[in-house]
C-alpha cells in the first residue's frame, strides 16, 4: 500500500493521499504538521512526497512520522528543490532548503549526529538532477556516480554547477 503525502491534484496512481488543501485529490485531509496522521504504525510499503519536504514545520518531526507509517523496509520516497535552484527561494511556502546530505541523521553516515533522532533508514538512492546544460555536460552523470564527487560538487561547485531536485529513496530500518 502506498501513501501520497501531500497528493495535491495529481495523487499517485492506487496511493491513499493526504493532503492539507480540500481542493485536491485527498483521500484524507489533515494537517500534515500534527501528528498523529490517521493510520496505523507500519502500514505502508511505500511513502511518496513529492515537492513537499520543503514546506513542513519540523522535517525530523516529519521523517518519523513516516518512520512509524511504514512497514519494516518500507521505502520512504522524498523528492525536493536542491537550494541552488531558483524554485527553492521564489516559493514563499519553502520553509527549507536542503542538499543531497539533509537526511544523513536517520543513517550510518550521520556525521556523528544521529542522536536528533532514533528513527533509522538507509539511502537506497539519492539522485541529484542538475540544470539541462550541466546534465548534458556529464556532471549530473558524475554527481550521481561518485559518493566522494557528489561532495565535492555539493561542497566547492554547487553554486557554480546549480542542481535543480534531488531524490531520495530512504528504506526504513526497524526493531
């Protein structure tokens, strides 16, 4: 079973949607910064938020409470703005602005702060998606390739070679 967190008008196909707007194409409408959500603990095989990370209150807040809706090894699929793109900023909603790193707390490669959080999950694929003439350029192909390139680029080239989204797919770890 999967659930479309902020589903807006175009609800992934067989998914429950949840939604704040009644305006959309919402299965259940509530405020997605109160938790609970109305579902039960491991429910969902998959998780899906499209272009909606950046606008809740609390992310962590967020990510565990995704953490309890999915079932062991559920994959969390997270889609954002990176924050070198100009769509990150022009939307007044944004409250964040995130790089292919911001999830690494619920993971291994933590930095030595996972204790913000005992929810787990490990990154099954994270996928930088660069602007047309870098992508064409090779570099999204070598962002994507090379965990020690992605750094580099996220760290000394990014506000030259702009990233335009990222994906993530976090499978979530339990018991």
């Amino acid at each position: 079973m999967t659930l479309d967190v902020g589903c807006g008008r175009n609800k992934h196909p067989g998914a429950i949607g949840i939604d704040r707007n009644r305006d959309t194409a919402a299965d259940v409408v509530c405020d997605l910064d109160r938790f609970p959500y109305p579902f039960r603990d491991s429910q969902f095989d998959q998780i899906r938020l499209i272009h909606v990370i950046e606008h809740v209150a609390d992310v962590i807040a967020t990510l565990e409470e995704l953490h309890r809706l999915a079932r062991p090894g559920g994959v969390i699929r997270i889609e954002t703005p990176h924050y070198t793109d100009f769509s990150s900023f022009c939307d007044p909603t944004h409250r964040w602005h995130l790089n292919s790193f911001s999830f690494r707390y619920f993971g291994d490669r933590n930095g030595g702060f996972g204790y913000y959080t005992r929810a787990r999950m490990r990154e099954r694929r994270v996928h930088v998606k660069l602007l047309r003439l870098w992508k064409w350029l090779g570099f999204e192909l070598a962002v994507n390739h090379s965990f020690t390139f992605r750094k580099f680029w996220e760290h000394y080239l990014c506000f030259l070679v702009r990233g335009k989204a990222i994906l993530f797919e976090l499978e979530v770890l339990k018991g």
